[in-house]
C-alpha cells in the first residue's frame, strides 16, 4: 500500500544549456512541470507555438508516409506483435538519426508525393477507359463526331439504344423530310445502335425532331476521327498506366527507410511535445527556470545529473497540503500487476492508502474461483510466461496486466484442482470413450461444485463476509492512523458487531443451516451472545451515524437510516453468488462440448470430430469466461470491496517524457 511521497522541484539553468537539459528530462520522465511561476519584467515566456505547430504536421506526414508504405509494401508481423512494445534507440543512434531528420523528412514528402501522384492518376484511369468504351463503336467510322454537315446538308451522329435495322430506321424517318435521306450504319450490338445519317439543311430541324422521338442520343464529341482518337486515348492510358507502375515501385522501394520514417515520426514528436514545455517556461537573457513535481525516489538522481553534467541549480521541497499533487503508486511483485486496476477505478486522493496490496490477493482468488478449471489456468499462465519472455521490450503496463493474468491463471489452476476440473471432465470422457475406462478421472481435492452447488453457494458467501470485513478493516486502520480511533468504532467496529453478530445468530438456526446444508448449528446459548452483540451493534449504529448533527432528534433520524444500511451488507454478500455462478458455467459449459465432441464414440471420425469440438469449444469458453471472470472480479473490487472503505479522487502522475510509438531513447549513463 504504497503512493510514493512527491517532491516539489525548481530547477535553474543557464540558457546556453537549455535544449540539452530539456531533453534529458523528456528522457528520464520523471518529472511533471508545472507553470507556477509568474512573468515579470525580467523573466517571461516564449511563444513557440508556431514551431510547435510544425513539428506536429511534420509528425503527421511521417506518419502518413509509413501509412502509404504499409498499404504499398506491408511489414511482416507476428500474431503477437502488439505485444513487441518500442525499439530501444541509444541516445548516440538517436543523436546520428537527430542530425539527419531533414533529409529523412524529405524521404516522406517524397512517399506522400507520390502516392498523391498515384492517386490523381489512377482516378484518370476511369475517365479514359469511359471514353475508349464510348469510341469503341465508331473506330470504323472515317470522318470526325463533331462533323455536322456541309452549307447545305446537315448530318446527324449518334446511336439509338436498341438494336436496330437500316430499313427499320430509313422507315421510322421516312416522314421527317421532304428531301432524300442518306442513312449509313456504323455498328450495332444488342445495347444500341450507331449510325449516320445526313439531310438537307432545310429538313434539320423536322429531322431533328424525328431523331428525338425514337430516344437519338448523339455520339462523344472529337474533332478527330474515331481511329485516330482510340489510338491516341490508348496510347495516354498505357502511359498513365506505365507512370503509375513506376510511382509505385518507386514506393516501394523506400521500404527500406520504414525505420528512418519510424524515427522521424518519433522524433517530431518528442520535440513537438518539448516546445509545448518550453512554451510555459520562465526565462531571461541567461537563465531559465523549471518548476513541477517529482517522486522521492527519483530526486537523488536527478540532483546530481542536472548539476554535474548541466551546471544546474536543484531545490526540492515538500507540497503544501493545498496543492493538487500528481500521485504514483510503488508495490512490490505481488501487489504491481493490480495498480492498473485500481487506477482504472480512481487513484487514491489526498490522504488515502493505495488499495493495490490489499485488494492483491483477493483479486486472483476472486478471479481463479469463478474460471476454476486447472487446464485453463495452465493456458493463461504458460501463455503469459511466453509473451513476456518473447517480449522484453514490452511496455510497462501491458506487461503488469500480463503479470495480473498470470498470477490469476496460477489462482484458476490451483481452484481447479481443488475442484477437479480440467477443460470440465474431459479427463473422464476422453478415458470412457476411447479408452474404455470410465472408472478414470481427475477427482477433486476438495469438492466438486456441480454436485455439491449448495456447498459451493455457502463457501462463495463466506469468502464474501471475509473480503467485506478486510474492507471495512482497512477503513479501520485509516481511522487509527489518522488519529481518529472514534470514527472508526464508531464506522467500522459497530458494523462488525452488528454483521458479524447477525451472521452468528442465523447459525444457530436450525432452518436455516439446514437450507445452506451445513452439517452444524450453533448452540442457543451462543446465539444469545451473537443477539446482544449485534444489538449493541445496531444501538451504537443508530447513536453515532448521524453525530455531525448537533440536534438529537437529527442525530437519532440519521441514525436510524444508517442501520438501514444492514440491507446493502445482505445485497453486498449476495452478490458474491456470481462466484457460483461464473464458476457453474465454466464447469458445464466444458462438460457439453465433451459430451458434443464424443457422440460418434470410439471411431477415427469420433476422434476427429471429438479434437474440433474440444479446441473449438474450449477455445471460445476459455475467451467468454475468463472476461466474464475478469469483469466480475472487478465489479466486486469495485463495487464490494471499495465501498467499505474507499473513494479515490487523485490525479495521475503525468511526467514530461517521451510519448512515441516506436522508439524508446535510452539515456547513455
């Protein structure tokens, strides 16, 4: 139960040292700057928000550029490689690529270029074939489309969308004029067809009208003719064609700057999110000024780097209690992996504990209790082992997570065993069916929920009373270590009398115990010692819940209410019945896809189909539960555990450091 204490830093260094200052610290992040200090006349800030502003578009065009190389020339990726985590970079490597980042950005503008090229191209593409297509029926005509007559004819070129006969269409037009009437079909298919057709000038205008009425539709306007066009379309479309070809092997072949490009787009980044610092920084002619927030831990080290090696001057002070202080939890090995859970929920406010270690161990029980299946426990834990020793640059808090799910695969094997499940009872059915040994199986060490749920409802409640009653415990020790020992009889101490008295008593109920199916019922003479210690309880509940109010007939009403509060303790305790339940369906849900997978029996297609439906089946069932199992465990942290003692409310530790996707600078110390 660790929130690191933080230290206040101020920080003064000689301009001359600014940058390489700076970008220590975005190495070591390790510090939150602040912007407390105040402009005077002699020290003031700097707007570099416009520089900022370029480095971030410079950011983005890198990343633009890889995007256009992921889409040209994909890299190769494992099924795993979201968890590979940054490349380390030495700060020298980092330093080579620093000096070089103009040139490389030039390597980008180059890709986007290119593949904006590309893309104006291939969209002419579509526009040119169109036109081919259209022309593509009048490539035996010999004169130009645009052609329209001479002074005194006029001509008609164009298509009807049908197919239709020279007869057929002389007939049509026969009425249209009164002079001759020369008609010449061009081609037909069953989608139109092209004709020419030419009048004497006086009669255009009926043939015209002629023309409409039968659905006439002219012909692509070119004042070449057909042929001519159609070659020289397909000569611009070859070459279109030709040039994107070229544009995209040249593309393709800045594959090999992909980590250059990586580099850059980190590396504006980082400088994009140092001018952000830099903007709110308090300088003069020869001096700058830092001030923010460090954890104690760090502040040795700090020290004597920044004056060693940056003739800087270090102060570090202590926050005053109305400062709103970043916080960052430390535990050790047990208690780390849950840190994300517990932030995920809310850090500790001012004054509070940090709930990692306390809540630690119950949440892998928790979480083991409700997948109970030792093979599937097995999986988890060998499968995080892998990842995490695969993957040594994977970053911190997906490697806690994978550390929480190992320690609660380690929990569902140990539950398993317990119970005697493992991937349900195929060990039962694998042995009766193929083997003809149904008097092999995995028996449990203890019990087996299916057969005995009442059991398992009554342990479930159980471990609920034990985890409710570590909360209000905590709320206890909070109380006394905070000097107020009143408060916490009075919140906590009371609650135990009262709930645990009351849980008491009803063991003294035959009818009761004999619902629940335990083999015992406490005597009467303890069931009137549990009675009188739950009622004193409940009175001193009642006495003390409303003290803030000075008017006793307040005090009493609020009182009252707060005893109210034993039925959320019953509603709390309930809950814990998803222990049953979670752990039932994992156990059922397995023995079906068995059962499913062995209906052909002793057989080469029993076999295979039995091998289907076990990986398929217990694949999916080891996927929905084990969220299943994760998101209950945390409702009952949340909701449960947190509720008895627990608000949150603190900020998160946010560091000046290097946010990057790809590269992670190691500092050369």
């Amino acid at each position: 139960m660790a929130v690191l204490p933080m230290k206040k830093a101020l920080i003064c260094g000689l301009k001359k040292n600014r940058k390489r200052t700076l970008e220590y610290l975005q190495r070591q992040g390790v510090l939150e700057v602040s912007t407390e200090v105040e402009e005077d006349q002699i020290f003031h800030k700097m707007n570099v928000l416009p520089s900022k502003a370029v480095f971030e578009r410079n950011g983005a065009e890198a990343e633009q550029a890889l995007q256009v190389l992921k889409s040209y020339v994909p890299e190769k990726k494992g099924l795993l490689s979201s968890f590979a985590g940054r490349e380390p970079l030495k700060l020298k490597t980092y330093e080579e690529l620093a000096s070089r980042h103009d040139e490389i950005m030039k390597k980008a503008g180059r890709v986007l270029w290119l593949a904006k090229t590309v893309g104006e191209r291939k969209s002419a593409v579509p526009r040119l074939e169109q036109q081919l297509q259209e022309l593509e029926p009048w490539s035996s005509f010999d004169l130009p489309l645009n052609f329209r007559g001479t002074k005194t004819t006029q001509a008609f070129i164009g298509s009807l969308p049908r197919p239709v006969s020279l007869e057929e269409l002389a007939g049509q037009l026969s009425g249209c004029c009164q002079g001759p009437v020369e008609l010449s079909l061009v081609s037909s298919s069953k989608e139109q067809t092209c004709f020419f057709a030419l009048c004497r000038r006086e009669d255009g205008e009926q043939m015209d009208k002629g023309l409409r009425s039968l659905g006439f539709v002219k012909a692509p306007q070119s004042r070449e003719v057909p042929a001519d066009r159609l070659r020289q379309l397909k000569g611009e479309l070859q070459g279109i064609k030709d040039e994107i070809q070229s544009y995209e092997e040249e593309i393709r072949s800045f594959a090999s700057s992909r980590d250059e490009l990586k580099f850059v787009a980190d590396y504006y980044v980082m400088r994009a999110e140092k001018y952000g610092v830099l903007n709110d920084l308090i300088q003069s002619q020869n001096v700058f000024f830092i001030t923010g927030y460090v954890p104690e831990n760090q502040t040795e080290k700090l020290e004597q780097d920044l004056t060693q090696r940056y003739d800087a001057f270090v102060q570090f002070s202590d926050p005053q209690e109305t400062e709103d202080v970043p916080v960052v939890l430390k535990n050790n090995w047990f208690a780390q992996p849950v840190e994300g859970i517990v932030e995920s929920y809310s850090l500790p406010g001012p004054g509070e504990i940090d709930p990692s270690a306390v809540m630690a161990g119950f949440y892998y029980l928790l979480f083991g209790l409700m997948l109970s299946d030792a093979a599937y426990g097995l999986i988890m834990v060998f499968g995080c082992l892998y990842c995490m020793k695969k993957f040594p640059n994977m970053e911190s808090g997906l490697k806690k997570t994978l550390k929480m799910f190992l320690y609660s695969g380690i929990s569902t094997t140990f539950w398993g065993i317990m119970f005697g499940s493992f991937f349900g009872d195929a060990v039962n059915v694998i042995a009766s069916t193929f083997f003809n040994r149904p008097d092999i199986r995995l028996a449990p060490l203890w019990f087996e929920p299916v057969a005995l749920p009442m059991k398992m409802l009554v342990f479930s409640f159980c471990f609920g009373i034990v985890h409710l009653f570590t909360g209000l415990g905590v709320k206890l020790y909070c109380s006394v270590k905070s000097g107020h020992l009143a408060d916490g009889i009075y919140d906590v101490v009371f609650w135990y009398m009262l709930v645990g008295g009351a849980v008491v008593y009803m063991l003294t109920m035959s009818m009761f115990t004999e619902m629940l199916g335990l083999g015992f019922t406490l005597s009467p003479a303890v069931g009137t010692a549990a009675g009188a210690v739950a009622a004193i309880g409940f009175v001193g509940i009642v006495l003390t819940s409303g003290r803030e109010s000075k008017n006793w007939g307040k005090r009493l009403l609020k009182g009252l209410y707060g005893a109210y509060g034993i039925t959320s303790y019953l509603s709390d305790i309930l809950s814990y019945s998803r222990l049953l339940a979670l752990g039932l369906a994992t156990s059922v849900i397995s023995t079906v896809f068995n059962k499913m997978g062995s209906m052909l029996g002793n057989s080469v297609p029993g076999a295979v189909l039995f091998i289907l439906v076990f990986v398929i089946g217990h694949a999916l069932n080891l996927a929905i539960n084990a969220m299943g199992a994760y998101v209950h465990t945390n409702r009952l942290q949340f909701v449960e555990f947190f509720g008895k003692f627990y608000e949150g409310g603190g900020r998160k530790f946010s560091p000046f450091g290097e946010h990057t996707k790809y590269y992670k600078v190691e500092e050369d110390i």
